[in-house]
C-alpha cells in the first residue's frame, strides 16, 4: 500500500491507497515537532505495517527529517520527498522552478490525472493558490493570495478594536455587528477575488480551461463561486500517487 503525506503550515494529512483507491485518511494539526506519538496520531500502527512505499509534498522543510525518520521506523520504507527536481512528468515553465511549492505540483499533476488541460487549479488553505497548466499539459504559473484565516488574524493583529472572530459563511453581504461585518467582508471579498482570477486566467489559457477546486475551505466555497467546475478535496493525494507511479515506471 502506498502512504501520501501532505505536510501543510497549518495541517498535515495523509492518504493510503489500496492500487488507486483510497482506504484510509487522517488529518493533525502541523506538529512543531514529529514525535513518535505525533506520528502515531497521524498514522495508526495498524496502517503503518501495510504501507510499502511513501511520498510526501511537505511545505515545512525542517520537519522533513523528523518525518522521513518517523516514516521509515514505523513503515520500513524510506520517502520519497516531492520538489521541483523529482520527474514527476509536469514540465515547469516558470523562472524558478526550484521556488515552486511540492504541493502545488502534486495538485497540478492530479488535475491531470483527473482532467484534459488546460487547467487552472485552486488551493484554498492556509494561503489561496492559483495554478496554470496550459494545453501542452506544462505548469506555466499562478498566484499566491494570504488565505481566510491569515486575514483575519492580521485584522486582529493590526486593528486595536477588531477581535478575531471564528469564520463561517455569513448570510449577507451587510454585517450588522462587528463579527459579521469581518465574516461578510473576507468571504464575499474573496468570492469576488477568486471569480475575478478566473477570469483573468481563462482569458490567459482560453475559455475551455476547466476550473478544478480543492483544500481544506473547499466547503465553504463549493456552489457559491461561479466559474468553478469541479472540486476535487483528494487532489494533492491524486497527484502524490501518479508521481509515485511515474517513479516506479522509471525504474522498471
């Protein structure tokens, strides 16, 4: 069985795949450190002595170690950890491929798995990605946007009167106190954020780009931003699966 880790700023998730089927998921807050019990939480023992290989997209560089060491103990596997450099089989046509995060690549090469190009994918966790694959099938850019709740903490950091709030969908544009005023003004600017970037993108890519949504605030997006056509929340584990594949190929 094949253990796919995504290591997030904020949350780490993992997904075990039986051939191309998933058959086990957990998510943990992002330790400071990966712990025996850490890991453990992450990935029960009796997963643990299935699993016969293990990649990993990881946007945290120094848990790597730590992780790749509790890996390996737990499962008997060394991990593969994804960058710029793994033939993975998606060209990057950007200046500095070495600057692209690992779980932006995993998603672009589960769209593909899932979907003709063009693409544009969507990652919404702690920061809000955007991600081009053009006709050819390359990764050809995007953008970087600070995520729900990275806003709302600065209004709470810089704004002596605002206090944080815990953020859910509001049911009007209009707040009629300061709670729902922070809550309507981050989610439906962010609907209009996003809508516009679509269609600043299709223009870029052409109108038959398909829209491919996924993360962790995928929920509080789904049906209301016009423009996306589909939404995928296993994306990143998708793609971590057929780099994986691609590797074995490799070596075959």
């Amino acid at each position: 069985m094949l253990l796919t880790v995504d290591v997030g700023n904020t949350t780490t998730a993992v997904a075990v795949f039986r051939n191309r089927a998933i058959a086990c998921r957990q998510r943990v807050p992002t330790p400071a450190s990966w712990s025996r019990r850490a890991l453990a939480t992450l990935l029960p023992a009796s997963w643990a002595g299935r699993v016969t290989a293990a990649i990993v997209s990881s946007v945290v560089p120094r848990l790597d170690r730590g992780l790749g060491d509790g890996i390996q103990n737990a499962c008997r596997v060394r991990p593969v950890f994804l960058d710029a450099r793994t033939p993975g089989g998606l060209v990057l046509r950007i200046d500095r491929p070495g600057e692209l995060g690992a779980d932006r690549i995993a998603d672009c090469v589960g769209a593909l798995d899932l979907f003709p190009p063009p693409l544009i994918v969507i990652d919404s966790g702690t920061a809000i990605t955007f991600d081009l694959v053009n006709r050819s099938g390359e990764y050809c850019g995007g953008c970087i946007m600070p995520g729900i709740g990275i806003a709302i903490q600065c209004l709470a950091d810089h704004a002596a009167k605002l206090k944080r709030v815990e953020f859910s969908v509001p049911s009007s544009p209009v707040g009629s106190n300061t709670a729902d005023s922070i809550r309507a003004g981050i989610f439906y600017g962010y609907v209009g954020a996003l809508q516009h970037l679509i269609s600043c993108y299709r223009r870029e890519l052409g109108r038959a780009a398909k829209v491919v949504a996924t993360g962790g605030l995928v929920r509080e997006f789904k049906d209301r931003v016009a423009g996306i056509d589909a939404y995928a929340p296993d994306l990143v584990f998708h793609g971590l699966r057929r780099i994986h594949e691609r590797l074995k190929e490799r070596s075959a």
